[in-house]
C-alpha cells in the first residue's frame, strides 16, 4: 500500500465494503481505529440507496491497546442481536493488521450463531478491486453448491456491485434484453444475493460475467467446478451486442440440448433471436440509433476529432472501440491503472492504438501528462482525467470508476446492451458539443454586451460597406492565422510582447467577438518565437509559417 493525494483504486476496506454493502443479510464489522469508519461515509454520500450501509467498525482505541482488551467480541454479539445476519465477515484495517492480532480466536470468543468469516483483506498487499474480487469469489467457493440446473433458460448475472460504475443501469439493460429472449435469471450476485442465493449459483445454464474487475474469478469457478458455461464479454456498442446476443442463444442452446438428454423430460424449444425491434424501447424502432446517427452530419464532423481514453480494463476497452468502431474517431491513446489487467487490455486494443500510446499506471500525474502532449479533442476517463481535462481546458466525460457523486445518477444510463450504445453516443456528442459551446462562449464573450461606442461605430461602418475585398481580406486573414495558433500546443512562456500601431489597426478590422481570443493567440505565437514585438510583417510571416 502506498500513500498518494489521489488514488485511482480504495483500500482493501473499502473492496471489502462494496460486497458487502451490495447482498443482503449479511454484516462486515471493520477491526479500527475511529477514523478508519470513513468507509460507511463514503457509501452513504454515493450509493442512493434508502438503507443504511451493512457495515460496522469494532473501534480500536488506545485505551484497549494500554489493556490489552479487544472489543471484537462484543461488537459481534450486538450486530448479531440488532440485525440477525446470516454472515458477519470481519476485517482488519491497514492499521490494526500492524497489531498482529489473533482476529479468529477473537471472534470465536463471541460465540455467534451466525457464520463468521475472518477475511484476510491485507492493505500492504491489496487494493480495492483485487480484495472485492477475492472475497466474491471465496464466497461462492464457500457457499454454491451443486444444484440440478433449472428447467427453463436461465443465467446468473455476476459483477454489479454496489458503488459500481453504472451498474445498476447496466443491470436494467441485461434484464431487458433476456427478457426478450424469453431467458430467465437466476442469480445476481453480489448485488442484491443472499447467501442462498449462493448456493443455487451452479442451476443457472449460462453465467454472465461482463466486468473484468469483478465477477471473472467466481464465474471461472464455476466453469470449473460446476460446467457452468459462462460468457465474460461486455456488450458494450451495437455491434459488440449483437455478438454477444448470438454468443449467448449458442451458449443456452448447446446447454439446453445437453439438458434434455441427460434428464429425459420434453425438448426445450431452441433459442432464437427475434426482430430486432423487439429489443427497442417501443418495440417499433431499431434497438439502437447509433449507426444511423454515426452516418449524420453532425457525427461525421467528429471523425477527425482524437480520442484518449483511460480508466479500468472494461470499460477503456468498450469505450476505445466503440468510439474507433462506431463513430468513426481517431484514438490519440488508451490505457488503465489495473496492471494486473494490462496484458489483456494490450491484446484486445491491438490495431487500435500503436504499442507506445499505451499507458498503464496507477499515477494520475503520469495521466495528466501525456493529455497535456497529446491534448486530445475528447478526454474519456476517471474523475481524475476531468480534473485534468478542465484545467487543460479540454472536453471530458468519464466513463470508470473512480467517480464523482454527479456520476452516481437516478435516470437511466447504462452503458451495456444497445441503451448504452445510444447512452454513450449522447455523452460524446453533448461533450465535445458543450465542449465546442464553451469554445465559442469564450470566443464570443458575454455576446457582445459589453462593446464599446467606437466597436459599435466600426460594426456598423463595417456592415454599410457592403463588404470591402482589402477589409475582408484582413479580417480573414488574421481570424486564420489566430485558428492556426489555437490549435499549437506548445507551451508558451511567460514574457509579454508588444503590438505596433500597424498590427493594432489590422486587429481592430477582426471582428470584436473574436478579438481578444485572437489577439491572445497571435501573442503566443510572438512568444514561442522569441518576437517581443508583434507587427504586420509578424503577422504575415507567422501566416505563411503555420498555415502554409
């Protein structure tokens, strides 16, 4: 564990918190010091859930230390009288791991009648993702049991979690789409299970794994232990979607033939997929508008508009090819801060991003540097990418945890299936749209309110010309070179220049709505090449030099 002013990842308590927050029935008590209870803080402030979190801090205080008494004990037999759970897991913090304490003797000295697991979530060697994902998949090891499969279609959907990025949408959007496919679900877990549950785990013909970061491990065992055949691809975009749908009825199919044999009741009529309308909120329309929409003009003009994208291995691989894929846009860079995902996100964003614009690192400076090199049109990232994104002042829409509370939302906003498919081309387009909005407020000013009598008189004389060619000729030449300026990213330095009175006037001929945006852009220009003194000839010069 290291300590760091941003972290992409929590601790291992907070892994911890988000199983156990998600099922039902069960408790996480957290062995800590009073201000280790900022867990419970957290999930209150994000997870817009009535309930309180199911979680608990057995405090550690000097006191106790001094004494050599624990409170553990205690603080289990009050959860099990308050709340009767099924299952209390317990969980040292990175502070109390330093006291070596004997945690299971401890909570056996409680003499609870429900189960007591004793997790070993060790922050020096774990972080957020990897102790959620360990303490899922013990569960299920600990609890699924075998089960004669179900007698109908039916999945287990494993992953969505509490504090998940927009799992719970995404979960609205799986739903829908197996109940159009007639497929039943057995199990969501750990959103929403029980320890039961759990158990009937292995009746489910197919298990449905789509997040990388939670999930995989449990449905793997499953595979192993159970045959349960199981699908780990995130449908994420419409194409991506319909292969998965076609995956998945091959999957049901093969197990529900295998099924019939094996058990002798009547044939189960094969899967097949229905008209795509039956997919789409009406039931008329086509189940996604994206590929129209990528062919609009208004999607068009963002074919050359470069994307980087950063976040966890799900969602930087959906996004990344979803943008490239289905509307058409250029990927300046991509990368993750799980490296322990980092091969897998190499190989399956092969051919989409050269070798070298790969980043993997858990250190958001590194992130915020290579945006500032590349200074991409569209920054798709973490909350962390938006805060660099705006001091850049570039567009930005996160797509991976970690997250801001505005990113934790009541409407619906999947990301999975074909509602995320047009979920996230709304966030790209409203983005870089509000993003180019911005661009022109900064352009535009207050809209002119505040120009002064001689603007006004200029305007206007500007307008009963009925267009002077040598005025026109200016004005166009100077708002170009003032685009061709906006768009070098190099960095200036900060010595301030000076206008002569042939380079004012030609500057007083733009018009007042892009003026100070272009005279800030010709001076630096006149920085970067070391003019102190911009003049008309600086001027044309620096023309023929940037726009060629």
């Amino acid at each position: 564990m290291r300590l760091a002013y941003w972290m992409y990842e929590g601790t291992a308590h907070h892994g911890v918190g988000r199983v156990m927050n998600s099922m039902r029935n069960v408790h996480a008590v957290f062995h800590a010091p009073q201000g280790d209870d900022y867990v419970n803080t957290i999930f209150t402030m994000l997870e817009r859930t009535p309930s309180f979190p199911a979680m608990t801090t057995s405090v550690v205080s000097g006191t106790d230390l001094a004494r050599g008494t624990i409170r553990l004990p205690e603080t289990l037999r009050q959860v099990e009288a308050k709340l009767n759970p099924e299952l209390i897991v317990v969980v040292a913090s990175c502070s109390t791991t330093l006291l070596q304490e004997n945690l299971e003797i401890a909570a056996q000295s409680a003499h609870v009648n429900c189960d007591v697991l004793v997790y070993d979530a060790n922050p020096y060697r774990m972080q957020e993702i990897t102790a959620a994902e360990s303490l899922f998949t013990h569960l299920v090891k600990q609890y699924a049991a075998p089960t004669p499969l179900t007698d109908y279609p039916s999945v287990n959907i494993l992953g969505p979690a509490s504090l998940g990025f927009h799992v719970k949408h995404d979960l609205t959007s799986l739903r829908r789409m197996l109940k159009t496919l007639g497929v039943q679900v057995n199990v969501v877990a750990p959103w929403g299970a029980t320890i039961d549950d759990l158990r009937k785990l292995p009746a489910a013909w197919v298990t449905i794994a789509p997040y990388r970061e939670l999930g995989l491990k449990a449905a793997a065992y499953l595979e192993e232990q159970f045959g349960s055949l199981a699908l780990y691809d995130a449908p994420i975009g419409v194409q991506p979607t319909l292969r998965w749908l076609d995956t998945l009825i091959e999957m049901l199919n093969t197990v529900g033939a295998r099924h019939t044999r094996s058990n002798g009741s009547a044939n189960v009529a094969p899967i097949k997929i229905p008209p795509l309308t039956a997919f789409s909120l009406d039931g008329m329309s086509a189940p996604s508008a994206v590929p129209w929409f990528a062919r609009t003009a208004d999607m068009e003009s963002f074919s050359n508009k470069a994307a980087f994208v950063f976040g966890d291995a799900t969602r930087t691989v959906g996004i990344t090819k979803f943008l490239h894929d289905e509307l058409g846009m250029p990927i300046a860079g991509a990368g993750t801060y799980l490296k322990h995902q980092a091969d897998w996100v190499r190989a399956q964003l092969d051919g989409y991003v050269d070798d070298a614009d790969f980043l993997f690192t858990d250190e958001f400076q590194q992130v915020a540097q290579r945006i500032g090199e590349l200074r991409p049109e569209l920054v798709c990232g973490t909350q962390m990418e938006r805060h660099t994104a705006r001091k850049l002042d570039l567009n930005c829409m996160v797509i991976a945890p970690p997250t801001h509370i505005e990113n934790h939302l009541l409407s619906y906003k999947p990301f999975l299936g074909f509602d995320g498919a047009d979920v996230i081309a709304d966030e790209v387009y409203t983005t870089a749209t509000l993003g180019m909005e911005k661009h022109l407020i900064d352009l535009f000013g207050d809209a002119g309110l505040d120009v002064d009598e001689e603007q006004n008189g200029a305007q206007q004389e500007s307008a009963s010309t009925n267009g002077d060619a040598s005025l026109a000729d200016d004005q166009n030449q100077v708002v170009a070179l003032g685009q061709a300026v906006a768009n070098n990213a190099a960095v200036a330095s900060a010595q301030s220049v000076s206008w002569s009175k042939e380079a004012e006037v030609m500057l007083k001929k733009v018009p007042f709505f892009v003026r100070n945006r272009v005279r800030n852009n010709v001076e630096k220009y006149a920085r970067e090449h070391n003019h102190a003194e911009i003049t008309a000839e600086v001027l044309i010069t620096a023309k023929e030099h940037i726009g060629g």
